[in-house]
C-alpha cells in the first residue's frame, strides 16, 4: 500500500463553493435504518440535498460517479467492496468529491490509511445526532474531522495519529473489517445467521458472504473453529 498522501486542491477558491448553495450529498451504508436516519437528519436542516444512497461499495463508487456529488458519507464496513477500498476507487477517478466515513469503530491505523487515501472525515455512528453537520460544514469550508472535532492543520494531526500507532500497537484483527469483526463476536455468542442478518439489519445472504471473508482471512473451515480461534487469538471481548 502506498502511503503518500494525496493533498486535495485547494478549498479557498471563491468560485463554484458548495457552500454558497445547495449542499449535494450521497449516503453510502448497508444498513437501511442508518441510511434514513442520516437522511432524515440531514434534510431537517436547509442547505443539504440528499441525491443518491447507495447499499454496498460497488454501488457507492457508481452512485459518487455517476451524481458527483459534494460530499459521499461512506460508511466503513460495506458488502461487496470494503469502505477503505470503495474510497481508493472513487478518488483515483473524482478526487473532488470530498468523503466523510461513517463507521462504528475504527483503529488508529485505519484512520491514518483513510486520511492517506483522501478521507477528510470521520465520524463514529454513536456520534452523528451530534458531529454530523459539524462535520459536514468544516469539510466542506477546507477544513478535516478527526477525533470528534474540526483539524486545520492534517500533517499535524497525521503525526499525532502515527506516534499512538507507534505507541499502542492495535490487537492483531487478521484483515478482518469492524464488521467481519461485529460478525465474529455473534458466532462466538451462538448467533444463527438469520440472527446476524436481523441484528444488523442485512440479508442472509450477505452474512453468509462476510462468513467466508472471515474463514478464508482466519483459515478456519467451521462456526466451532471460528468461535474457537476468535477467542484464543482475543478478537472479542469476553465477559467472565
């Protein structure tokens, strides 16, 4: 992976401002409520425009490029195309969109990799009825959210985020996603699929598809071996 950082152009210019108008925005997650939870917020306010959603990662890079949109809120743990990967995709080929993760939990280097792709946002799901137009409104004035609050200054804010790396080195997660991992937890906790898909509002189908991601990355070959490796190599948290 290649970690130079792709500077976006400049935000100053006075011409063709978001700002100064209709804000056009895509929401991108696979959960459906979450989807019209954002879209709900974000239409109550004036100056926001919701012109597309889209479910999984395929369809957010068609969605982005097709719309063009000011902003993309993309959720991280997407079906089909990972969010990190979806984003890769979308700013080799429309860099001026400007995207705003949306995700339930992210590690230190998943934020540094996402800001090194071109992210200039991220916001935990826990936080949006709080950070969402705040966020929205300091990306779209030049400006980057990191850690719940507005940051001018992005090299600086990279340099904080590679010395805790450096400092307090993540549990080893196998490549798996903050969903393959919400997954991972259910199995451990006895969760049938139709359980997992309920919970987290997807099709079976895509449960199944997050399954075999996480057997192929783990190397286990049954729900037993999973549960088995999940807690022997502390991928969940297990109350005694």
């Amino acid at each position: 992976m290649s970690t130079a950082f792709k500077r976006p152009g400049s935000p100053s210019s006075p011409s063709n401002s978001p700002l100064q108008g209709t804000i056009r925005i895509v929401v991108a997650d696979d959960h459906p409520v979450v989807r019209f939870g954002v879209k709900n917020m974000l239409m109550a306010e004036p100056g926001f425009d919701i012109v597309g959603e889209a479910g999984d990662g395929d369809d957010a890079i068609t969605q982005t490029l097709e719309l063009e949109p000011d902003i993309l809120l993309l959720d991280l743990a997407m079906p089909r195309l990972p969010g990190l990967e979806a984003m890769r995709a979308i700013m080799s080929r429309s860099p001026r969109v400007k995207i705003i993760l949306l995700t339930s939990t992210i590690t230190t280097q998943q934020i540094i990799e996402a800001l090194q792709i071109g992210a200039r946002g991220i916001v935990l799901k826990d936080s949006v009825a709080n950070d969402l137009s705040e966020s929205l409104r300091a990306v779209l004035s030049g400006d980057y959210w990191i850690g719940g609050k507005r940051v001018v200054n992005l090299l600086t804010a990279l340099h904080e985020l590679m010395q805790k790396a450096a400092s307090q080195p993540e549990r080893k997660t196998y490549g798996l996603t903050p969903r393959e991992l919400e997954v991972v937890t259910c199995i451990v906790e006895g969760c049938s699929n139709k359980d997992i898909a309920k919970q987290y509002t997807i099709s079976e189908e895509t449960v199944k598809r997050h399954l075999s991601n996480i057997f192929d990355k783990t190397g286990v070959s049954t729900r037993l071996e999973l549960a088995l490796f999940a807690i022997s190599h502390k991928l969940v948290d297990i109350d005694v």
